[in-house]
C-alpha cells in the first residue's frame, strides 16, 4: 500500500462580496499560457467559501480549501485571511 498525502491543496482569491452569513464570496484567477498561440491568458472563476467566524470582509485576501459538500454549491472552506482589505480608501 502507498502512504497517501493529506495535505490540502490551498487556493488563494479576493472576496468580492460578504453578504452572507457565515459565507463568502471569492473570486480565484488563474493565468496560464495557451499552448498553440503561446498567449498568456487569464481564468476567474467564483466559489462560494464556508467562513464560520465572518472573519473574511469584502475586499480581503484568503486562503480556503476543498472540503466535502457543505450545500448545493458550497464546497469550500476557508483557512486564513493573508491581507485584510485596505481602510479608508
């Protein structure tokens, strides 16, 4: 049998909005180069993240996480606030 990794894949975005109770909204780019034209392209996509304490406030950067099926479409939980939202700007 092999040992198997448990560590987490960790994604990184910029909440967009924290309407919601005990949920977020985080905007995840990618940026990858497209393999024929050799053009540097960017993907967004949203994932609504699972924040028990409403720590993250719209405009912060976060890391979150895959876990299991919380909701409809919410799979993902959040693991720490990297920068607060910049005040008074």
């Amino acid at each position: 049998m092999v040992a198997t990794d448990n560590k987490k894949r960790l994604f990184k975005g910029r909440v967009i909005s924290d309407k919601m109770d005990k949920t977020v909204v985080v905007l995840f780019e990618q940026k990858y180069v497209h393999p024929k034209f050799q053009k540097v392209l960017k993907k967004t996509k949203k994932y609504k993240v699972h924040d028990s304490e409403n720590k993250a406030k719209e405009g912060d950067v976060v890391e979150f996480y895959q876990v299991r099926p919380l909701s409809k479409e919410k799979y993902m939980c959040l693991h720490r606030v990297v920068t607060p939202a910049a005040i008074g700007i």
